[in-house]
C-alpha cells in the first residue's frame, strides 16, 4: 500500500482539516466582497435612478406601490390610479416616488 506522508493519520481529523480550509476560503472571499466589490456597483435611488416608468401594484386613496425598475416602490399620486396602470414618475423624495398618469 501506498503510503502518503503529511497527511493525517485518521479520516476525520482530515475531513475536519478539509472543512476548516473550506471555511477559511469562504470568510476570505466574504472580506474580499464586502471591503472591494461595493464600490463596483452604485446604488440607483432618487435621480440616479434613470427610470421614467412604472407599473402600478397595489393602490388605494392616493398611494400604493409601483414596479418601477425592477424593484417595488412606494408612491403616491393626485391621479385616480388602479393597479397595471402605467404611469410616469414625477419626483423621488427619499423612497417615495410621485408619480401620474402616463399621457398617450
């Protein structure tokens, strides 16, 4: 039999040292991501968010959320609105959107 030298001499003192490792290259990918990878992606809210359309979702008494981008949103409008509108976004203030009905 082959013998291999510098490995353990049980299997779960190596299947215990497979594991550690395996944690080890996690944690380090986890810190690469969080200290270098954020900067890679802005984030899109307010002006930045380059969106001039939504969808409406949900809606009653002058508010509701929207699927503007992707992403749900909560907005409010002087427009009698309904859900699967269309409707154009007016201004962001902070995470509400206010928006009105889209014309043509």
């Amino acid at each position: 039999m082959i013998e291999i030298t510098g490995l353990p001499d049980h299997p779960l003192r190596l299947a215990g040292y497979a594991l550690l490792i395996g944690f080890a290259v996690v944690g380090v990918a986890k810190i690469y991501g969080l200290l270098f990878m954020r900067w890679r992606t802005p984030f899109r809210v307010g002006t930045d968010m380059n969106v001039q359309h939504a969808e409406v979702v949900e809606w009653a008494n002058g508010e509701g959320y929207v699927n503007a981008g992707g992403e749900l949103w909560h907005a409010t409008s002087k427009d009698t609105l309904s859900p699967g509108d269309e409707v154009a976004i007016a201004t962001v203030s902070g995470l509400t959107l206010s928006v009105k009905r889209k014309s043509g």
